[in-house]
C-alpha cells in the first residue's frame, strides 16, 4: 500500500512539470483553513458509493482507510468529524491542521480495482503570531506567521510548477506585500510567510490576513487579529510617530473599526 503510494507521488512529480493544470492528470488541490468544513470529490466515483474507498496518507509510511463500500470505518481517529456525500465526496467538518494530506479516492468492485485513482491534496493554512500576547504593544515589532501545510511536493515545486503563492493583505483585502512598513520573508523550505512589523497605536484589534493563491487565484486565506495588550485610549494620545508629515496625517484619519 505505502509501495504504491510512493508511486504514485513518484508519478505526479514526473508529470506535474509537463501539465499546466492539475485536471489533467485528475489531481485535484482543496486548501482549507481552520475550522472550514471542506468537501474532497471523489473524481472517479461509478454509479454508486458502495464500491467506494477514501484513504488517507501524510507520511508514505501509513496509509488509512477512512471509508469503505461508501461507509466510514469504526476505529478512525477523527471519526465524528467525517462523512460520505451523496456524490460520493468526502466531508470533513470543523477542518484542524491534523487534517492535511493525501486523499485517495478508488473504487472497488468484487474486490477488483476499477478504472485509476482520484487522489486529493488537502492543503491547511495557519497563521499565528511569534511574539506572547503579553508582548503585543504598541511601538514593539510583532512577527506573524503564516504556515501552508502541504503533502505533496516540497514548497518550492508547489510555488514553481503550480502556481502557489502566500500573501499578506490588510483588512480592506489589499495587498501589504510592497508596504514598506512590513518585513515579509518567504521560505520556501518550511513553506511559510513571516511578516514583521511595528505595531502603532492604530494597530489595536487589526486584521491581518494571509492569503494562499494558485495561478493569482484566491484559494482560501486565515486572519488573526493582533490585540494591544495595554491599548492607549487615542484620545489622550499625542502621535508618537516619528515618521513624516503625509503619515502623521494618515494617523489622524486613521480608520477605528470597532
Ligand atoms: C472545532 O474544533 C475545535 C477544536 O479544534 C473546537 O474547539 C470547536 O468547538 C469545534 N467547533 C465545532 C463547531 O465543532
Ligand atoms: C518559518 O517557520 C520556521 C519554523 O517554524 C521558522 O523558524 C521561521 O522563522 C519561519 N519563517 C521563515 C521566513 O522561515
């Protein structure tokens, strides 16, 4: 089973550089965030689910069986969070990061194989801040991080050959990524965004978004929100920034979204 797994990973990075798009070669990418209920197609599925089989696989070491003749198996971790569409598609509630993996959709009839699997990368987006909550102040430097768990190629396949890209955007959804106000590094080798900032006193209860892309289209993003831990009432506040005169302007004007 783990033999054939590693296989057919084997296969996908063979192929992937020659296809444009996952379609072709029937793969299919769901990125999801915390707490999302996402839905996995079942690609390959025949006229009814009972021949269906999901397996689930995030180290080539263990593969396990979710589902099969379209029924969920009893000594599952994760069993209540699971469940099997009408289309034979998997669901998944109340998505958490131990969720991310392969997915591998196959049918089975008379215990024969038909046809070729539908294999499914479940994608997990995370972000979280480096610094305690009782650091968060205004005037001190914050690092967010935001983290793409991925199964499949290593991060910088997935950025090269398919398109995936991390971006951070403030709350009226615009991108950051050239505000010379954050420090945004990427790695490739742990697949993650960090951004770095300064917080100002206009920072409290600020949204943060990171957004995941695949070809320049939104996949889905996860926001924290950075709370001042000694927030300063404005109103007594005399601007403390030393930046230029078209910033002190901006602060005066500056959006309170409470
Ligand atoms: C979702 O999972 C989290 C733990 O990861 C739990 O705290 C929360 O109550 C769950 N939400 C629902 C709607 O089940
Ligand atoms: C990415 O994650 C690693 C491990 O959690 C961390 O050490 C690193 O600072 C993060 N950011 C970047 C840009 O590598």
């Amino acid at each position: 089973m783990a033999d054939r797994c590693y296989m057919c990973l084997l296969r996908l990075i063979i192929l992937c550089p020659f296809l444009t798009g996952s379609s072709e070669a029937n793969i299919t990418d769901v990125f999801s965030t915390s707490g999302e209920n996402v839905r996995l197609p079942c690609n390959n599925a025949l006229s009814n689910c009972t021949s269906t089989t999901w397996n689930y696989n995030r180290d080539s070491s263990q593969t396990v069986e979710l589902t099969a003749e379209g029924i969920k198996k009893n000594d599952i971790e994760r069993r209540e969070r699971l469940s099997v569409g009408s289309d034979c598609s998997l669901n998944i509630k109340n998505v958490t990061q131990q969720d991310y993996g392969l997915y591998i959709c196959r049918q089975y009839v008379n215990k024969q194989q038909q046809g070729t699997d539908a294999p499914v990368y479940l994608h997990f987006l995370h972000v979280s801040s480096s610094s305690s909550q009782s650091e968060i102040r205004s005037g001190r430097s914050v690092t967010l991080s935001c983290q793409l768990y991925s199964y499949s190629f290593p991060c910088d396949t997935l950025v090269r050959s398919e398109g995936i890209q991390l971006m951070w955007v403030n709350q009226a959804n615009v991108s950051v990524m050239k505000d010379s106000r954050y420090q945004i590094l990427f790695s490739s080798t742990h697949c993650n965004s960090t951004l770095t900032t300064r917080l100002l006193n206009e920072d409290h209860n600020r949204e943060w978004r990171c957004q995941v892309t695949q070809n320049n289209r939104l996949k889905t993003s996860a926001t924290i929100t950075v709370k001042d831990s000694a927030p300063v009432d404005s109103s007594t506040l005399i601007p403390v920034s030393s930046s230029n005169s078209e910033k002190s302007n901006q602060t005066s004007a500056a959006p309170t979204q409470d």
